[in-house]
C-alpha cells in the first residue's frame, strides 16, 4: 500500500513533479508484483508438499523392496532346504552361507515383481530430482521479483511516496508512516 509522506516531517520534500499516471502506473506494478509473489509463494508450498509426499512414497518403496528382498532369500533358502533335504539347514546352523548368485532360481512373479518396484523407484527418484530443480528455479524467480519490488520501492520513496513496508518493514529502520493514498 502506498503512503504520502507525513506533512509535519521535517527535511522530507515531496517531489511534484510525478504525473498521477505514473504514481497509479508505480502503484499497480507494486500490487502486480506481490500477486505475483503471492502466487509463486503459494507454487513454492504446493511443490514442497508434493515433494515431501513423493518422498514419502519413495520410502514405502524402499521398504517394500527390503521386504521383498528378505522374502527372495528366505525362499531360495527354502528351496535349498528342499532340494537337500533337510541338510541345508543343518549346513547354515554350523556356517552361515554365503551370498547364492544364480544358485537358487528366483519365482518369476517375485522376480516381476522386484523389477516393477525397482523401476517406480527410479522413477520416483527422477521425479523428485524434476520436482527440487523446479523448485530451485521458482526459488531463483521469487528472489529477481523481490528485487524488482525492493528497487521499485525505493524509487517510489524517492520520489517522495513511501510503499507499504510489508515484509521489507525492519529494512527502513521503522520509518513513521503518513496518510495513506488508496
């Protein structure tokens, strides 16, 4: 919100030579500019939720895959065991064996299975890599139009019309604020 500065300041000129088209022209570049960044903060938030929900989603996967992993091995133990009869069993109570590459054929629905979470692991991964480079640059563009607002305030101010001190208010050092301009 703009804001002509208090008559009773002393040392504080007001510079008469700005057209109302170019107050009004400042004024609605100033309320677009924090639409905007109302906007963006509100994209930001949304994509921060989303982010956290596709981590989340991508730790279920995690720990579904460790789950189906101690599954696979628990079945290719129980088919050595059966393949053995019974002497598997005794053979990794006395050693523990050591890791069966391609020993043991893994079902094929467990196997498909595996394969599926795998690949939505990657791709949740990839999405989330999209989601924080989306961020970072939504990030970059909030900061160019905070800056932007920040410049066109101060040409405001020195044209003599004070801006609303919203977010930047201990920037200014708490300055008194005037009749407000509408």
């Amino acid at each position: 919100m703009l804001t002509l500065p208090s008559t009773s300041r002393p040392g504080r000129s007001v510079d008469h030579s700005l057209s109302p088209e170019v107050v009004n022209a400042l004024r609605s570049t100033l309320v677009s500019q924090s639409e905007e960044l109302d906007e963006l903060r509100e994209a930001l938030a949304a994509l921060d939720r989303q982010r956290r929900d596709e981590l989340a989603v991508s730790a279920n996967a995690q720990e579904e895959l460790v789950h189906l992993r101690d599954q696979l091995e628990h079945l290719q133990r129980e088919k050595v065991d059966a393949a053995f009869g019974g002497f598997g069993a005794a053979a990794e109570a006395q050693q523990p064996a050591p890791p069966q590459q391609g020993a043991a054929r893994v079902p094929p629905e467990v196997q498909a299975e595996l394969e599926g979470l795998r690949s939505r692991v990657g791709e949740l991964e990839q999405e989330k890599e999209e989601a924080e480079g989306e961020q970072t640059d939504l990030l970059v563009l909030l900061e160019e139009l905070t800056a932007k607002r920040r410049g066109d305030k101060r040409r405001l101010r020195e044209a003599g019309l004070e801006a609303s001190e919203d977010e930047d208010e201990g920037e200014d050092g708490g300055e008194e604020r005037g009749e407000e301009l509408v």
